[in-house]
C-alpha cells in the first residue's frame, strides 16, 4: 500500500470492510485501496482469528461487490461515510 493513512482513516476501512452492505468499490474511491489492499490491510490490522473469520464472512458475499448485487439491494451509505 502507497497511500499514507492515518490511525482514524484505518479504523474507518476496517469498519467498512466489515460492514456487509458496503462494497469494496465504495472503500476505493474513498481510500484509493483496490480490494487486495484492503485485505492486505486487515490481515495486518486484524488478529489472525478475526482476519479468519472475516475472510469467511466476506468470501462469496455479492453485497461486497456492486457488479454482482442482486437488485432488490439498495444502496446503503453509513453516516461515517464520505460522499463520493
């Protein structure tokens, strides 16, 4: 990762890589980090259980990536996030 970020712009990726209705192109274009970064970044941030079951939570979950959500999802923006 290139980008220099800040202890709070860290905690804010976490909590939104965990969140499951904020794809990872919305942590990109707040963060400019692709989503193997982002992984990157977890698996550095988190403990090696929680990367773990993080991991598992986001595998295969179309909510994490906006090209394969089923359209009955609406867009869901946290009051914590920046507008894009």
């Amino acid at each position: 990762m290139g980008k220099q970020l800040t202890d709070q712009d860290r905690d804010r990726i976490v909590e939104m890589a965990w969140e499951d209705r904020t794809p990872f192109e919305a942590i990109e274009v707040q963060f400019g980090l692709k989503e193997n970064e982002v992984r990157a970044l977890m698996r550095q941030t988190l403990k090696r259980r929680s990367f773990e079951l993080w991991r598992k939570r986001v595998k295969g979950r179309l909510t994490k990536h906006r090209a394969a959500r089923p359209t009955h999802v609406t867009r869901f923006r946290s009051a914590n996030q920046r507008s894009a």
